[in-house]
C-alpha cells in the first residue's frame, strides 16, 4: 500500500511540476516577444518620422522650384 501512496505522489508532483513549467515557458516567451514588438514599434516610429521630413522637403515650394529651375536649364 504504501508503494501505490508513493506513486500518487510522484504523479502528482510530476503534473504541477510540468504545470509551473509550462506557465514559465509561455511567461518567457510572451516576454521576449513583446520586447522584440517594442523593438519593432520604436523602429516603425523613426521610419515614420523620416517620411514625414522627407515628405516636407520633397513638398517645400522653394524644392519644387528649385527642380522646375533645373528642369528649364536642362530642357
């Protein structure tokens, strides 16, 4: 009797074990993924920030001139 007592133990000890594994393997891996989506996010912003600049700059009346003066000189 006391073999089976041991056993039930075992299985027991066993199974909440592989729970709390289980639980810090998920833990970890949604906390890696959201630092690599942070990463990205932060990435994403400075990208954007560029366009923007870029998008002024390619839309400024004194760059739009400019070109069309270049355009003149060489047509």
């Amino acid at each position: 009797m006391e073999g089976v007592f041991i056993m039930v133990v075992l299985i027991v000890l066993i199974s909440c074990s592989a729970g709390v594994a289980t639980r810090y393997i998920r833990f970890r891996q949604r906390q890696l993924g959201a630092q690599d989506g942070d990463d990205v996010r932060e990435e994403l912003d400075e990208v954007k920030q560029r366009v923007e600049v870029l998008e002024k700059i390619v839309t400024d009346r004194k760059f739009r001139l400019s070109d069309e003066i270049d355009n003149l000189e060489r047509g």
